[in-house]
C-alpha cells in the first residue's frame, strides 16, 4: 500500500481568500472590489468561500462592510458564503444580513489566543457557546477554527491533548466541522498524522478539515499527510493571500492553486476550475499593487501538455 | 498504517548547489568564492557535495575552473565530493584532478535531451559508457541522473516506461545510483509513487535518488512520496539555488533546508546541522547580490521553541 492509495477520491476546498488573505493586506478593498473577486471564485467552482468577518472595523478595517459584500452577493448561485464571527455580536451582524454560514475561531495555545483573540481559550469557548445557542434558533451551520493546532510563535510545540479537548468540546457544542490550523507554518507531517490520528480515535474523521500555511514550504506535504488519513477538506487562500499579523515568522495561506494543482495532479476531484482561479487572483494581486505568492500562479501549467 | 510510518529512519541529503545551484545564476563565482561555499556545506555536515562540472567554459562559464576548485578542496574532510561529467573529456579532467566521484546526466525525454544536452538518449548513453569504462579503470564511482523522470518542457508527461528502461540501462552499465528529476518541478505525489513502484520491480530501491523541484510548491509532498515508498537519498540545492535555464518555466531546485526543516520536523536524521546550511546559503546570497529563495531560510525557525 503507497500512501497515495488513501487518500479520498474527491476533495472539498473551502477558500479563505477573502477572509484570511484579505484581512492581512495593508490594502483595504471596497465591498465591491470583494464581492467582485468573490463572484469569480465563485464562478471557478469553489464550493465553500469565507466571505468577510463580522469584527471591529477599527482593528480590521479591511473586514469593514461584510454586510455590504454580503448585500452585493445576494441571490449568488453554487459556493456556500460564510462569515467569521467572534462573538454573540458578530452572529447577529450576521444574521442581520441573511449570511447562510459562520465561523468562529479559538486557538489550542492559550498564549496563541490571548494574543491573538484577546481572551483565554475557555472564555472564547464560553462566548461560542451563545454563537451556537443562535445558531441553533436560525437555523446555520457553524464552522470552528483551531489555530496553533501544531505549533505557538510563543511557546513552541503545542500537546496534541490540547487539539483534543478543544474539538471535543467545539464538537460537542455543536460545529459541525473542525478546522486545524498551522498558524505559523511549522508543521511537518509526522506531527500532522499524529494529530489527526489522535484526534479520530474519538471523533469521525469527516468532521475535521486542515488549513496550512506555507511558511516553511510544508504546507503541501502536510495536504498529502491529512489525505492519506482521509480528510477530505481543506482550506486554502486564493493567489496564497495572507498569513497572520499576530504571528511573528507567519506568512502565507497555502495557496488555492497550488493545492488544486497538486490535487488535480493526483487525480482528486474538487470541481473547481484552476485556472479560473488563478485568473481571479491575478486580477487582485492587481488591485493589491503586488503579485501575489502562489508558485503556480508564477510559474502556470508545465509546457508541451 | 500511516504514511509516515514506512519512512526511513535516516536520509543522505545530496547537496547540489554548487553545481545544479550556481551553473544557472547569471553571477560567475571565482573558484575562491566556490570553495569556500563547499567547505561551509562540508562543516555543516552534508554528506555528499556536487563540487563542480567539467563542462565548456565557454557555454557554462559558472562552472569554469572546476579543477582550481577541487584543488582547493583537497584534503576535505566529510563529504563525498563529485563532479558532472558530460562524457569521456569531461572525465579525463576530472581524474586528473583527483575528483573521488563523477556523475552524468541524460533525460526521459528525447526532445529535452536534445535541447538540453544536445544530444540523443540513445547518444548520451553511448557516451557514458566510455565513461564508465574510465571510471571502473580508476575505481570511480558513477552517479546518473535522468531528468525530465516526469515531465517534459516540451512534450508534456513523460511515459514511466522510458524511466524504466534508461535507469535499467545505467545501472547495467554500472552507475551506483540514478537520480530521478523532476526538471520543471510539474509532478505531483501520485505520479511519483506509480513511477518509484514501476522502477522498483526490477531494480533495487537503495540505488534510487529523487531530485525535486519547487516550481509548483509540490517538492516537499513529492519527498514524502517517495520517502514513503524506502527512497532515502535526496537531492537539494543549498537555498534553493539554481534551477534549469534550457526548461521554460523551471525555477529553483528543492533548497536543502527546506527539505532538513520537513525531514528533522518528522525525526527522521541526517546528520546534517540545517542552521550551518542556512548560514552558508546566506553568505553565498550576499555575494550573489539577490535573497535565496528558501523559504525556511526567509522565515527562519519557528518562535518559542
């Protein structure tokens, strides 16, 4: 048996561009702009796309106007549009404007999170519970991030216990997906399959999704560690826009094209259309006034195919 | 069983920055300046150092003064130093310069090997048999490469059949080991198991190297691949050095510490000290006027470790 004969047959990509990319360039986009770009991952055939974030437009003004992306994109056919929403607040914002999906987004590092969501991993968890508790009444999935799955920028390594306990509970209270993030991109895949090995000794495998960044040119090799355990959805971030300002060293989303090359490569399914999307980013990497990371996107299609 | 449970404990790192690296910079290094940059790699522990090549000066002048650089690397300690020897001239100076190991290189693809070497498959082995006669005579040892192992610039996927039959050739005519490249960094981990398994029923796994390129991001899952299948020598170009000017598209080689980042992060040895290759990969940035493209040597390792 050769890993690459486990892994699934069809994968779904859940894009973060306009969230995670976005939200961590010093250019702030109009909502047009956004749901302009939006629209185009759309049209690729992304099946699930973070939109914007419910958040303090003074601490991220370039997640300002979500309602208004979300206004401009009502009525679009294919992709699943979700939010980020950190709070009781955010959710009703988001209710407010008919957002069909959420997300939250808590840490496995307690130092992670302190600096990062300015509150400890159980208040963030307590203040999820009221998320859930709305969601629950109107109807909508919500989604749960874990950052620092792997590794903390401030106290090295994190325990695999402390994934554990986070998602059972995040399960528990309801998300119907856990989505394990390696936030500084130091991940390598043995710690990789250990983790999710760990993890679905308890939980269905089905529900975990993974989110590498690409710091340390990992992220793919982490993709076919994940695969081979038979997760099947895995974020990335169009053009490889963003990282984390929070996190001294991060930089890089896994990028959209990259990981769709490498899949479709493999013979994976994801229904989307790669250069479709490369299209979509280099047409943003223009509005940004920066080629954007991708090393497909830089490099395109190998010749004499 | 997990992916990553049937990889070897240890890999050989097979350093060819100095040569695969340096030949395709546009800056010409004196002799000096190259040795010094090998006698940094061979402290920071790399087993195995591509030197230099006996090639034309006047078509590959980065590689000039081959013979000045071995002479100044007598007495090296450590590693296993070699050279690229085109055919039977090329290793006439090599021996008379005392070089302990040669390597030759054709390709899979008799279009790339015609752009590339200016020559036929069928010619390039040819030639390579006068060299092996040589080096049996001077008890050398010989290294191949068959680029193109994958995919081809100009003529798109190449039939694993071809691999087949021109590695079976090599190894008949008495090479220790063929390095299988992926000259434009297009294959994706599928691809390389289904070529390693077809190689490995006729020939032995410990004769066969993987030579990856990043141009896509897919070099460190390619690895994996591969490691996966008992491959446990890897070629890598200190900073990502290098690439291939005769292949549209094609851009860095897998740097060395990205691949010691991957390998360390899953305990697999190799002897080698990553931050000592960094360091020399940045020295040699400085005099090359423009950053390396690793991306551990961007990022560095991760905080609070």
């Amino acid at each position: 048996m050769t890993l690459t004969s486990t892994v699934p047959p069809r994968v779904r990509v859940v894009e973060v561009g306009p969230r995670d990319g976005l939200q961590n360039e010093p250019v702030v986009l109009s909502a047009d702009a956004r749901a302009a770009f939006i629209r185009r991952l759309a049209v690729a055939g992304l099946p699930a796309i973070e939109a914007g974030a419910f958040v303090r437009p003074d601490r991220v003004p370039q997640m300002a106007d979500t309602d208004e992306v979300f206004r401009r994109l009502e009525g679009l056919r294919g992709p699943v549009l979700s939010a980020l929403v950190p709070n009781r607040r955010g959710m009703e914002r988001a209710l407010a404007c008919g957002v069909p999906e959420v997300a939250v987004f808590t840490a496995a590092s307690e130092a992670f999170a302190r600096h990062n969501i300015n509150m400890g991993i159980e208040e963030s968890l307590t203040q999820f519970r009221e998320v859930l508790r709305l969601a629950r009444d109107h109807a909508r999935r919500v989604r749960a991030y874990v950052s620092t799955a792997w590794w903390c920028p401030y106290t090295g390594r994190v325990a695999p216990a402390a994934v554990v306990r986070i998602a059972a509970a995040l399960v528990e209270m309801g998300c119907y997906e856990v989505s394990l993030g390696d936030t500084i991109g130091a991940a390598t895949p043995r710690e990789v399959s250990s983790l999710i090995t760990q993890l679905t000794e308890t939980l269905p495998v089905a529900i975990l999704a993974v989110h590498f960044h690409d710091t340390r040119g990992t992220a793919l090799a982490n993709v076919l560690a994940a695969l081979s355990l038979g997760i099947a959805t895995v974020d990335a971030s169009a053009g490889g826009l963003g990282g984390c300002p929070y996190a001294p060293g991060a930089s890089g989303n896994l990028a959209t094209e990259d990981l769709l090359y490498m899949l479709h490569g493999m013979g994976i399914e994801t229904g989307v259309d790669l250069d479709a999307v490369a299209a979509a980013s280099r047409s943003l990497g223009g509005a940004l006034g920066h080629p954007l990371p991708s090393r497909y996107l830089q490099a395109g299609p190998p010749g004499g195919a």
